[in-house]
C-alpha cells in the first residue's frame, strides 16, 4: 500500500530575513557565558523585521514586548512583566526592575525580543536593557530601523554588550516567490510578474504583500488563475501618494 505525500505550503521561514533573526537568536542562545548576549537585527520599515521576529520567538518561546510611543520606563519594564505572565507587577521602577531580572533569569535560554528599540534609546531607558542583560544573562534581540546601529554607538556601555549586528535584507525574488505561494496561493503568478512586484514594492515584504493581493483579486475578477506581466494592467502599491489624474 503506498500513500501519497501531502503538499507541504511555503511558510515565513523560507524568508531570508526569517532565516536571518532565528539564526541571530540562535547564536545568542549558543553563546559561551564569557560572551555578551545582546543582538541587534536592523532595517528599513516593511522588511519584515517583526515577522521575523514572531517567527523566532515562536520558536524559542521567546517574550516579546514593541516598545510604544508613549512608553516610560514604567510602561517598558510594565509589559516585560505582563509578556512573562505575572499577575501584578510592583508598584516601583526598582522593584519592577528586580522582578524583570528574576523573571528572566529564571530561564535564561528564553530570548526576549526588544521591537521599536530605537524608542528606548531615544527616550533614554535603553539602559535598562543593558542592565537586564547584565544581570539576568539572557539573550536579548533590539530590533530596530536602519539608524538603530548608530544610535546605541553613542551608548558604549549597551554597544559592548552587542554581540552580533545583523542588518535584514530586501527580499529577493527567491522571497518573492515564497510570499506569492503564500499570500496568492491559487493564483499562479508568473516570474516576470513577481521581479516587477518586487522592483515596484523596492524589495519590502510589506509592499510585496499589498501587491499579490491586488494581483490575486484582479486575476479573480477576470475569471483566470494564471497571471503575468502582460495580462496585469492595474497599479501598483509603491507607497508613495497616489498622482493625481487629469480630467479627461
């Protein structure tokens, strides 16, 4: 009797971003304990940076906290407690801090994932992560925009705990393609097609996906479930403001 192999779908992790991070991580958690566990993955926005991200910390159990605009060290320290699931936090920063460290270093193989970090170095509480690191010795991933680098160079102190910089990449059209199997799973998009969706959306995961939507309901609507270059004759999302039309 012979069974018949299932499909298996393309998921995120044929990304090479995806791949990137989870390796990052992975080499954070490898690491020899004389060796800093800090590690920054950086980028322009839409490069899929925090998919990336969830992709590792599904992975590795990993907590994971966005640093928000309005955040204090308060609000900071405040949601690394919740993410780890405890209950009521203390009422002061130093007493946050000390459950944080506790917490964190209960199990020091579960990375904790730092998104928008270039806010936390802005609003001057990037060294509470340092401080984190330092004593609870877990591995600690910043992600961040492109400027992040350059912004933790000016606090050496967090710098020298930087074990790897690793910038993420425009996709390809290895990961253009993965993302059309995903995002535009019954249409069959033709490779010319996916290269002037990639040069469109400038290589950002986050246009690429915006794209094949408008490619898969525009080959929905016309009845066909193969598309190419040729046959698609609607706009492309560049995120850039629209020009504006000429009446006719």
């Amino acid at each position: 009797m012979t069974t018949q192999a299932k499909e298996v779908k393309p998921t995120l992790a044929l990304l090479r971003n995806v791949s990137a991070c989870f390796t990052l991580v992975e080499t954070l958690r490898g690491r020899n304990p004389h060796l800093p566990g800090l590690g920054v993955f950086h980028g322009p926005s839409g490069y899929g940076k925090t998919y990336a991200a969830i992709y590792a910390q599904n992975r590795t159990r990993g907590l994971r906290v966005e640093v928000g605009e309005s955040w204090t060290r308060k609000s900071f320290l405040g949601a690394i407690l919740a993410e780890a699931g405890l209950a009521k936090a203390p009422r002061t920063i130093a007493d946050m801090m000390e459950a944080a460290i506790y917490t964190l270093g209960d199990d020091p193989d579960r990375p904790l994932f730092v998104d928008e970090a270039d806010k936390a170095v802005d609003k001057g509480y990037i060294e509470l992560i340092r401080e984190l690191h330092d004593k609870a010795q877990v591995p600690i991933v910043l992600i961040g925009e492109e400027e992040l680098p350059a912004k933790l160079q000016a606090v050496e102190r967090t710098a020298n705990r930087v074990l790897e910089w690793i910038p993420a990449l425009p996709c390809d059209a290895e990961d253009t393609r993965a993302l059309a199997q995903l995002f535009c799973d019954d249409i069959q998009v033709a490779d010319d097609l996916l290269e002037v969706v990639r040069r469109q959306s400038d290589g950002r995961a986050r246009r690429i996906v915006v794209n094949l939507q408008r490619i898969g309901e525009h080959a929905r609507n016309h009845g066909i479930d193969a598309i190419d270059a040729a046959a698609f004759d609607g706009d492309f999302f560049t995120g850039r403001p629209a020009r504006r039309r000429r009446a006719a």
